[in-house]
C-alpha cells in the first residue's frame, strides 16, 4: 500500500528524466527500504535506460538469493547496505531481533550474484565500542568497502541527539 507522501511509478520517471537532462551520471534509490517499492526494478532499468548508474541503499535485509540475482541482471552497479554493528548490537539498534543475520544473508546473496557492495556504519555512543568486531566481520565476510559515517541527529533520529560521539571519542573511532 502506497502512503500518501511517496512518489508514483510516473513522477518517479519524470524526475529520472529531469535527472538525465541535467546529466547526471548516477541515481541512488534510498528510502526508507527502496527494496519494498513493487515498482524498483522498472525503475531502475528506465534510470539505466537513461544512461544512469544505478545504485541501492538497503539494510540488505530483503535481499534473497533471487533478489540479488535481479539486481545484477538489471544492471544495478552498487548496493550500500547499512550496518550499526555486529550481531545483538546491530538488532538493538534495529529494533528487530535477526536482523543482523538477515543483512548477512543479504550481504553473502549479493557477493554470490557478482554485485558489487559495501558497508554503510553510522558511528553512536552505542557502537562504537564495537569497531574491532566490525573490522574482524568485515575481513572474514570478504567486505572490501566500508563507509562512516557522522551521526547527525535530524529527523526522527534527533531524539537521540545524546547519542552523537565527542570530538575525542570520533577521534579515537578515524584512529581505530
């Protein structure tokens, strides 16, 4: 069910045509999940068909063997799939118990399907202690490519602007 707010499969393609015009070379889809729009992979092979770079920004938790498969096939470059820590960590900060198991999943269907990825880690008082784990998970699930980031308390994260890093903590976080 589509809420009020979000973009249909036309306006979508109106701006993917606004976007090629100006030449841009690359479009991200992001959300919220982008994985749970019915109508992703039409609108990523019209982006490609514009001569648009595709890329995905996912919590990788949908991302099933046949998904991933489709992404390759439709040409999708680069799936950025978000991570706040390893294990009981990650869930905490999810919400949903499983959930680092099932962006593992994700994450292991992308690297068997040839798409390419990477690690997206916003840094918080609540994983940063967990940065040795991190690394050691990134060497044993062959994770060529993380990305940190700032936490910016905006949105529906601004109630928990208490936890943003200290200038010592983010640091000893770039030193790590």
């Amino acid at each position: 069910s589509k809420a009020d707010d979000e973009v249909s499969t036309d306006e979508a393609k109106v701006v993917l045509d606004d976007l090629a015009q100006f030449g841009v070379p690359s479009v991200l889809f992001s959300g919220g999940e982008p994985l749970m729009r019915p109508d992703l992979f039409e609108l990523i092979e019209y982006a490609c068909g514009q001569g648009m770079r595709t890329v995905i920004s996912t919590n990788g938790t949908l991302i099933t063997a046949e998904m991933a498969k489709q992404l390759k096939q439709y040409g999708v470059s680069y799936v950025g799939i978000s991570l706040d820590g390893v294990g009981k960590v990650n869930d905490r900060f999810r919400g949903v118990t499983g959930a680092f198991d099932r962006t593992v999943k994700g994450i292991k269907n992308c690297q068997d399907a040839g798409v390419r990825i990477g690690l997206r880690l916003t840094l918080t008082k609540k994983n940063v202690q967990d940065l040795e784990r991190l690394f050691d998970f990134f060497e044993s699930e062959n994770i060529e490519r993380a990305c940190f980031y700032h936490f910016v308390p905006s949105g529906r994260g601004g109630t928990m602007a208490d936890e943003d890093l200290t200038h010592a903590q983010s640091r000893e976080a770039v030193e790590t």
